[in-house]
C-alpha cells in the first residue's frame, strides 16, 4: 500500500514518482485481482508487507537518490486496516557529501467502503498522516514538519464488457490533497509544506485473467502469472504559496509478477517533464500476503 509520502523538496525536483507511495493489498473483487501497484497505493485493504522495495528515482542533474523502503499493512475489520510506510535514503549530491536518514513516517487509515463484484469495481476512503522528520531526515529531502492526506482510491476491470481479448484490463487510480500542518510563506524559508495535489493512475493487462476468464492461450505458468502495466503519478501545488515548487509527472512502464503468496514488480521511472527529473529511474519492488500466508493468525482481521 505505497510507498512512502515523498519528501515535497524533493518531489517538485524530480521525484514525483514517489508520491504517497505506499505499495498495497491484493484486492480481490468477483473474478478481478488487482495486484500491488508500485508507485501508488491500490484500492483495496488486506494483511501485507512490502519488504523490501528498492527506488532509484529520476534526480535532478548532479544527484543521485538511493531509496530502501517498506510498508506494513494490518487489517483491523475486513473492510479497515492501518498502514505504516517507510524508509531509509540515501542521497548524493555533487560537490557536497553523502547524506542518509530515515523517510517521514506515515500512517494511514483505510475503508474499502464499495465492493461490487460482479461489475469489479471497488473504491477505498482513507486518511494518511505524515509525520514530522529529523533533522537527518531533512538531509535527504524529508519534511521538517508533516501533512494530513485525505484520500481516494478505485479501481475498475473491464471483464464484464463485450470486448474480447480487451476484458483483462483494469484501471486503479488514487488522489489525495495535502493539508500542511505548517504551512509554507511566500519565500519558502519557514520549513513549512504547501497544500498540493498528488494522484496516481494505472492501466493493468492481467495474464491471469486472461488465461482463467476470457482464454487459455496455452502460457507456461511463468508467463502466466504476469501483468504488464503503466503507471502515471502527478504532482501539483495546489492553494497558497509554493515558491518553486512545479508541477510533475512521471510514467513508469513495468510488470508484475504474481506468485500464491507473493509478488515481485519492476517498472521504469521516466520524467514526463523537466520539472520529473533528469535520468530514467526504477523501482523494484518484493510484497508479501500475509492473508494468503497465514490466513488464521497474522493475516486475518483483528475483528471478524
């Protein structure tokens, strides 16, 4: 369930793609599993843990951002869980020495509040809180203060349509607007944050589906298990003063593949803009089930 919140310095440098990233649940909705997108949050609750999950993100010119992240997701109802994300930087930056530090922390609240399956549409509501960071976690483009995210998140398959070979498409989508709990003056000197918008969006091809609802072409079951997907993440101040800050936006082409009780994803992180960086990035990504794991201890709700 993402990624980490990214640090605002060092989204509106180039690193976009990191926004509320926090990497989530499988989310299974009638015949639709939606996999752990890599770059944003999924749409759905359930017991997991992202561990590891390595991002190289698309710098600016002169800097190099090395990023070991993980994430802990505990469903508290079958429908609510509480979502812990993190990590530890390391930045380097021309001319000057290495910088490390842990990320902000940041903790969410989610409700998977609709789930149809038969139309595979389910959509979440949630709240992310970031707290506030260290002065190591300054160093490496953390926030000296923190935000409150409220946030929305979907996802839509295309199975029940009459479209053929195109029924294994999805489409999973989160948005969130940041509320500062400092917020930033006009000359950007204050450690404050901006309001700003961030949001994500994914177009996922499901093998698996493919191969289970519409038709068996005959793949091994290691292609079998793959979902080639893009993914767009977007960042954009929003009310009130964000001095330098511009707008974002990062594509991140890649695949996932998926295991019985695990995943493994891998995507490109390229700039769509000047203001995205300056290189090609990646994200690499390791995300365990504990549903599927240990379905009648650690991967089941605190409340049935």
């Amino acid at each position: 369930m993402r990624n980490a919140l990214p640090a605002v310095t060092l989204a509106c440098a180039g690193l976009a793609a990191l926004n509320a990233a926090p990497a989530a649940a499988h989310v299974v909705v009638g015949n639709r599993v939606f996999p752990v997108t890599l770059t944003f949050d999924d749409p759905g609750v359930g017991d997991e843990a992202t561990l590891p999950q390595f991002v190289y993100p698309p710098a600016p010119t002169g800097q190099n951002l090395y990023q070991f992240e993980w994430e802990y997701d505990k469903t508290i109802t079958p429908t609510t869980a509480v979502i812990y994300n993190q990590g530890w930087d390391i930045l380097q930056q021309q001319g000057m020495k290495t910088h490390t530090g842990l990320e902000n922390a940041v903790l969410t609240g989610k409700w998977q509040a609709i789930t149809f399956p038969r139309s595979e549409t389910v959509v979440s509501l949630g709240v992310m809180e970031e707290f506030a960071g260290s002065a190591a976690t300054q160093s490496i483009g953390g926030d000296e203060t923190g935000a409150t995210l409220p946030t929305f998140y979907f996802g839509q398959g295309l199975g029940p349509l009459p479209i053929g070979l195109l029924r294994p498409l999805a489409i999973t989508g989160e948005l969130s607007y940041s509320i500062p709990n400092h917020r930033l003056n006009s000359t950007g000197d204050n450690g404050g944050q901006p309001f700003f918008w961030a949001g994500g969006l994914s177009l996922q091809y499901s093998i698996p589906y493919l191969q289970s609802q519409v038709k068996n072409i005959g793949l091994p079951d290691f292609f079998g298990r793959m979902i080639p997907l893009v993914e767009l993440d977007w960042f954009s101040p929003a009310a009130g003063p964000a001095p330098g800050l511009p707008e974002t936006l990062t594509v991140a082409p890649g695949v996932i593949y998926m295991g019985d009780t695990y995943q493994v994803g891998l995507e490109a992180l390229i700039p769509a803009n000047s203001a995205a960086g300056s290189h090609i990035g990646a994200i690499l990504q390791v995300h365990f089930f504990f549903d599927d794991m240990f379905p009648n201890t650690l991967g089941k709700p605190l409340f049935q």
